[in-house]
C-alpha cells in the first residue's frame, strides 16, 4: 500500500467517525489555510446534513478547550483542523471525541480518536499537503459530490507555499480532471493593474515593491500596460523573465520558483485568481474578521466588495511595514532576527526577508503583541536540507523560557513570555547553529 492509500484510509476512518455523530464542533486556525480548512469542512458538514458550530482561533491554548467544552455534550465530536499536533495534553482535556485534521509533525502520543496527518505514514506535511488537503480527503469521503472542494485545497497549500507533489498532486490531479482548477503560465501573482500589482504584493518582493513611482517606471521600460491577467502570452513571458533577473541578483531560488511557473485559476470560486483569493483570507485572518473569508469561501458574493476593499488596504499596510522594518533587522551567529511591536504580519514579515532578501539564514521575527511575545520564523528549503528543524528549535527555545512552539521545519511559530526574547533569541540561535553546522561525523563545528 502507496504512502497516499495508507493517508486516504485514515481519510475514511475519519469520515466514518464524523458520520456517527449528530453534532460536530469545528475548531481551525485563523491563517488562509486554517480558513480553507474550515471552509471545506463546513460545506461538507452541511451536505452532509450534519449539524455543526464552528470556531476561527490563532492558536490552540487552555482558553480554546475551556471554550469548546462549555459548547458541547459527550455525545459530540469536536474537530481540530490546522492544528492540535503538537499539543496532547491540551486536547486529552476535551470533554469528548476529538479528530484531528492536520499537517504540523505530530509530538507525542495523541488521545484523538482519529488523526489524518501525513506524517505519520511518511509524506511530508511542510511542503507535500496542507491542513486544507488533509481536509479536503475527508470531505471526499464524506460525500462524492464534494470534489469541487478541491479548488479550495489547493488555495490551502498555495497559502502555505507548498510543493505540487505526491498527495498535493494528487488534489490538483483530481482538480484539473473535473474542472474545479485550472492553469496559467507566467508570474505567479494576483490580477489587476500591473503597477499596482507590482507595487503592492509582497510575493513577489522587489526593489520596486512599495514604490509605484518605481514600478511604473519598471512597467514602461518593458514596455507594458494595463491589466496583468489580459496579456498575451508573450507579454506574461517578457514580464516573468524581467522579474526573474531582479530576483537573481539576491533572492533564493525558491523566491523564483515560488512567482514563476504556473499560476492556479479556480474556476468554482467567487474570486478565480489563487492569489488574490488568498490574499483576502490573508487580511481577513489578521483582521479577524473571520466571517468574510468563510463567507468568501462558502461563496456568499455578497461580501466580495467589502472582502476586496478591506485587503486592497491591508496590502498597502503591510508593504509599507516591511519596508520600514528591514532597516532595524539585526544578524546573529546562525539566523537574521528582528524585534518588533503590533506588526501587521509577521508571518509574511519572515518569509519576505529569508525568501528575498536573507536566503542564507533563518529568520525570526518576535512581535510583541497583547501583553505577549509572537514569534515568526521561517527557512528555506535548502537550509532544511542541511539540517535546519524550526519546529525543533522553536518548540526547545521557546519552552526553555516558559513559552510553547512549534510547526514544521520550514515555517514554525511560538509565545513567549514578555522580557524572554533575548534569551529565545540566544537559545534558537545556539539550537540552530548545532543543526546547521553538524559536519558528516555528526559533531558542530567550534
């Protein structure tokens, strides 16, 4: 049996268990892939004719439990998407039967009922399939018209910049066929105003990002105009090859891959253009506005205005926030890092310096947000390949100051209590050095 048949069968033992139930508890997290996660679940829920309550977090704490307890009888089925992993204590105290739906690598043994997790029959979850995925296989078994589902899978993992491989290429296989997606070549980035599509996005992250004065000069030299999704194959070409030059001379080359190629259209969605679908999830999740992106994804098209309008302004927020913070980042031994206070993303915070800018280190950014430290940190991965475990690091530093973290090796997240991130900082630093400098003999380097 394929690594693929042993994760769609415990798919269906899911699926088996979810049908047993007269009320299911959702609870998924707050980022697009959490939130197409909760998306898929909820329409299959409703086909289904189950009745359901769900819930957005940004994170799985003692406060999440006590809420969902206080929500449910025995007799109910809470489900856990995008999260629940890496925390079995936390959910050994749910007051009744718990399925986890996820992608993060598993830590220790779980009290779940039924876990769907690619890890544990050896596909890679950081980059193979995302919560929405995991998701999306359950949905498929729940009912066999629920297939059109894909398109939000597949959103899921571009919102996690993931690999179109094995079980994800799988999804997108069964997208493609029935029609739920399909494929652009060119820049892989959102429709609209090409001067503003440049001067806005943070994917991709150029010196003219931020600057419409820059990528309005940048546009007229190639000799384009308009609207990106309305040029012709050739001008796309000329535009993607443009970019690519001035992500050669500093970005990693993951920066390049992950703007240039295919881009995914969803053709049984409100907005078709992946990026641009994600990127209101994106501002909606750190809005917390949570009940636009479920009705964006539940294809309530009443919301779409207000839904564009609220992103177009995160957007412009969020660029002018990376620019100003690459100025204070600061380089350790082994990783670049900064501090920061209330910023907008720190996730894309992270993933903007080690993609474009700093590709030879991991970078972490501790935020300072409602009484508590967040932590962001992100490789690539190359450096994965050498050895770097964030989800390790983090989880170690982290709890060695009286936090909790964890994620995948790639991209991996913490909190931290106030006045600890220096001493985070110092331990990760040291934690990463050891896995990244370790020669053949398996000794750090001194």
């Amino acid at each position: 049996m394929s690594e693929l048949e042993k994760l769609i069968n415990l798919a269906k033992n899911a699926a088996d268990k979810i049908r047993k139930h007269n009320f299911v508890r959702v609870v998924s997290h707050n980022d697009a892939d959490g939130l197409t996660s909760a998306g898929i679940m909820a329409q299959a829920l409703l086909r289904a004719g189950i009745p359901f309550q769900l819930s957005i977090v940004a994170k799985l704490d003692e406060a999440v439990i006590e809420e969902v307890n206080k929500s449910i009888s025995q007799r109910d089925l809470v489900i856990f998407c995008d999260m629940g992993s890496g925390h079995s204590g936390l959910i050994g105290k749910v007051a009744s039967d718990v399925v986890i739906l996820d992608h993060h690598q598993p830590v220790g043994q779980s009290p779940a009922k039924v876990v769907v997790n690619a890890h544990i029959v050896g596909i890679d979850g950081a980059t193979d399939i995302s919560a929405s995925g995991t998701c999306y296989l359950v949905a498929r078994e729940l009912g066999t018209g629920n297939t059109d589902l894909a398109g939000l899978a597949i959103a899921g993992a571009v919102g996690d910049r993931q690999l179109f491989r094995t079980a994800n290429a799988f999804i997108l296989e069964e997208a493609l066929k029935s029609g739920v997606v399909s494929i652009r070549k060119g820049l892989k980035v959102g429709d609209g105003n090409l001067v503003d599509v440049l001067a806005y996005s943070t994917e991709p992250f150029l010196d003219v990002t931020g600057c419409p004065e820059k990528a309005a000069e940048f546009i007229n030299q190639l000799g384009l105009s308009g609207n990106i999704e309305n040029l012709s194959e050739e001008k796309n070409s000329k535009l993607a090859n443009a970019v690519a030059l001035k992500l050669v001379k500093q970005a990693s080359s993951e920066a390049i891959e992950a703007v240039i190629g295919e881009a995914f259209l969803l053709n049984r969605e409100l907005v078709r253009n992946v990026y641009d679908f994600i990127s209101i999830l994106d501002a909606c999740g750190k809005q917390k506005v949570y009940g636009l992106a479920l009705s964006l994804c539940l294809k309530d098209s009443a919301i779409l205005d207000e839904a564009l309008s609220l992103t177009k302004e995160h957007e412009k927020n969020l660029v002018t926030d990376i620019r100003k913070s690459v100025e204070n980042i600061r380089k350790g031994e082994n990783l670049w890092y900064i501090k920061t206070v209330e910023a907008l993303s720190t996730g894309n915070l992270a993933t903007t310096m080690v993609r474009y800018l700093h590709p030879e280190l991991p970078f972490i950014c501790v935020n300072e947000s409602e009484g508590i430290l967040k932590v962001s940190a992100r490789g690539t991965r190359e450096l994965v390949s050498k050895g770097l475990d964030l989800a390790f690091a983090l989880r170690e530093a982290a709890g060695a100051v009286g936090g909790n973290g964890g994620g995948h090796s790639v991209a991996s997240g913490a909190s931290i209590p106030p006045g600890s991130a220096e001493e985070f900082l110092s331990i990760a630093d040291r934690i990463i050095g050891e896995q990244l400098w370790k020669n053949a003999g398996g000794k750090a380097k001194k």
